[in-house]
C-alpha cells in the first residue's frame, strides 16, 4: 500500500539505493523504517527517474524538514530538452525533500499509449525486508 511522501517528515535517512536501471529508488531509516519508490510497471509504459536536481547525500543523517509531491501531466519543464519522439501520454512526478543541508527534487518521467498510469508511488516496507 502506498504512503504519503509527508509521512518522511522528522525521519532520518541511514542509506539510499537507486537501482541501476532507475525504476527504483530504497531509502532506510535510522528508525528501522525502509521505503520504496518506483512505478509498478506494465505493458507499453515507461517509469524511471530521469533527474536528482540537488545532492542525494544532503538527505542522509539528517532529519527530513520538508517532503512533497508535485506532478505535471503532458507538460515538460521548461529545463527539459526537446525529445525525438512525443509519447501519447506523459507524466512528471516531483518529489522534494529537504533537511538542514539541502534540498533535493527527485524527478521521475512516465510515458505510455495513454491507457497506462505514469505515477510514482512510495511504499512502506516491512521491517523485515532485506535492502
């Protein structure tokens, strides 16, 4: 089930993990808490994150002040470069963290035929999961 972004708020982060091929971002807590970031993919869509606009370690060791989710649909950032190609359908999810060192804004791009939710969600492991 997924969770709010807030729900980070007040958390220290231990350790961050994005997977290789982007899909997927873990984040442990100094608490025993563990989240996951990703899009449950499926047929003729693509999830990934596409940009970390600020330094991932600004959020470790150090309590989370700020944490928000911001989204745009059929839309690019003005930052963003032109594409070869235009999808049916897309979706920019921003999330935007913030501790005493920094802020950060993870920037995920989805693309499908339209049919497909694009949406990034965070979920709360079990303590038990490994990393």
């Amino acid at each position: 089930m997924s969770t709010n972004i807030n729900e980070l708020i007040g958390k220290v982060i231990t350790k961050i993990d994005v997977s290789s091929n982007k899909e997927n971002i873990k984040f442990v807590c100094d608490d025993g808490s563990k989240y996951d970031m990703y899009h449950d993919q499926d047929c003729c869509e693509s999830v990934y994150l596409e940009d970390v606009v600020g330094e991932l370690d600004n959020l470790i060791d150090s309590p989370i002040l700020k944490a928000s989710e911001d989204s745009n649909s059929n839309e690019d950032p003005s930052d963003i470069p032109k594409r070869d190609y235009e999808p049916d359908s897309f979706t920019w999810t921003f999330y935007n963290i913030a501790t005493i060192k920094g802020n950060v804004t993870l920037r995920w791009f989805g693309s499908s035929n339209g049919y497909y939710g694009e949406s990034v969600e965070l979920h709360k492991t079990k303590p038990n999961v490994q990393d």
